[in-house]
C-alpha cells in the first residue's frame, strides 16, 4: 500500500502543471504546430486535429477561445523556460514604416482583434512584447510593460477605428504572435 501512495506521489509530482504543460512535454511537433498556425485558418484546424489525442489526455480544449488562450499559454511557457536565455536586448529595433503597418493590417484582416494588434505591437517593438508576456500577470513589472506597449496600439489599429480588449486578451495575442512571427524563427538563428 505504501509502494502505490509513493509511485502515486512521484507521478502526481512529475505531470505537468497545466493542460499547456501538458501538451508542450508530450507532443513537441503538435505544440509548435499550433502555436504558429495564424488564428481561425484551416493549419489551426488541421493542427488541433492532428494533436487531438494529446489535447484530450491533457484535458485541454479543442477548439474555440479556449484553445486560443491555452496556446497563448504554450508560447509564454516556451518563452520563459526554453527561451529565457535568449538575448532578445541585442536583436536590432525594427524599422517599422507604415507601408507595413498597413500590410501587416491587410495580412490579419479577419483575425480575432487582439491578435492582429498583438501581431503589429510585436512586429514594432519585439523587446517591449517580450517584457509584456515574460511579465507574470497582475504583477508591478506587467503594468509597466502594458504602459511600454500601449503607445504603440494606435499605430496598429486602422485610422478612426477604436480598440478595445481585457489585459489578458492583448497578452495572449501578443504572446501567440512572439511564438508565430519570433520564437519560431529562432532555431534557424539561434540552434540550441
């Protein structure tokens, strides 16, 4: 009896935290598929269809918003363990004109809103993003990173239109994009 309590424990104490945890330690391929497939597409579907057997065993959602966070999830793990080392600081400041402010606009027409503003604040300003999402919610240093990112929501935005979202949603979209548009470049870059 005492040999099943202790496996018990040692199992209990090696799963992952999270049903993001969970899916990013049991199906590597999956994890990196969905978390760069662009919001809505059909690669989001065929990628959650394809890691369904792992999303069921984690307990993690399908489809819907609820996938979206959890995704959003994935890649703001992946950023503090996997890449918490990563230099971001040395990487150049973007030059960001607004010929392609309007086609990264165009690009993400139809995408749910704070993803397409988190796309446009990480292709702006990719060190501010990662302060923004590597910041634990709620926190003092979360609040500066939001006041750091915040200037450059207008310019993300079409003229006259208005943007409004929770801090958890722009932070899912911005860490979602950090993984689509940075993260997933970055073994080409920076190999392990």
């Amino acid at each position: 009896m005492m040999m099943l309590l202790m496996s018990s424990l040692a199992l209990a104490a090696s799963a992952p935290a999270s049903p993001a945890g969970c899916v990013l330690e049991k199906d590597s391929a999956g994890s990196r598929a969905l978390m760069k497939a662009a919001p809505g597409s059909a690669e989001l579907a065929a990628a959650a269809t394809g890691a369904a057997p792992v999303l069921i065993a984690c307990g993690a959602p399908r489809s819907g918003p609820s996938l979206d966070a959890m995704i959003a999830d994935m890649a703001e793990l992946t950023l503090r363990t996997d890449y918490a080392q990563y230099p971001f600081d040395k990487l150049p400041d973007p030059a960001f004109t607004p010929a392609q402010a309007e086609g990264l606009r165009r690009e993400t027409a139809g995408w749910p809103t704070a993803d397409a503003v988190g796309r446009c604040i990480v292709a702006r300003d990719v060190k501010a993003a990662v302060r923004f999402v590597r910041a634990r919610p709620a926190s003092g240093s979360e609040g500066k990173a939001l006041a750091a990112i915040t200037p450059l929501i207008p310019g993300c935005v079409d003229a006259g239109a208005s943007f409004t979202a929770s801090r958890a949603d722009l932070r899912n979209g911005v860490a979602r994009a950090l993984y689509r548009d940075v993260l997933s470049l970055i073994p080409e870059i920076w190999p392990s």
